[in-house]
C-alpha cells in the first residue's frame, strides 16, 4: 500500500444496473436546507456535509428512538430493528 494514498474507508458496490451512484453529501444537503439554516447556522451545514447520499432502488423508511434504528419498505411493513443482522 502507498503511503500517501491510505485505502479508502468506504466502497460502494453497484448491484443493480442503472441504479444512481452514491454522492458525497454538500453543506446545504442537496438544496433541501432552509436559505436561512443554510446561511447563518455553521453547525447545521457542517452536519449535513458529513457523510454520503444513497439512493436505494426501493423507498425505505428510518426511524430513530433515541437508542435503536428501525426501518420499514413496502414489501416488509412491520418496523425491524437495523442491527448488525440487516442486509
């Protein structure tokens, strides 16, 4: 391994064909930032330009209780916990 290239810590993998590629997220979140948050208020940008946007190929639904993730799709409606068992 090159030293002044460290291997990256994320490799996004296409399975679909024609599924949109992921992007790096941008400090007014891909323009659906309120001008003002966008504007006046560092710590919102600097949070939303953490991180990546995907684009699953099915809507998907998070929720967050403080503690544990859940998510739902329309072909699995109950809320499931988001652990290390999720694919």
């Amino acid at each position: 391994m090159d030293p002044t290239h460290p291997a990256p810590i994320v490799r996004f993998l296409r399975l679909i064909p024609g599924i949109r590629a992921p992007q790096r997220a941008d400090r007014d979140a891909a323009g659906t930032l309120p001008i003002r948050a966008a504007r006046y208020c560092d710590a919102v940008t600097a949070a939303s330009a953490w991180g990546w946007f995907v684009f699953p190929p099915l809507d998907l639904s998070f929720t967050w209780d403080g503690e544990t993730i859940f998510w739902s799709c329309a072909e699995f409606p109950d809320w499931m916990a988001l652990d290390d068992a999720a694919h």
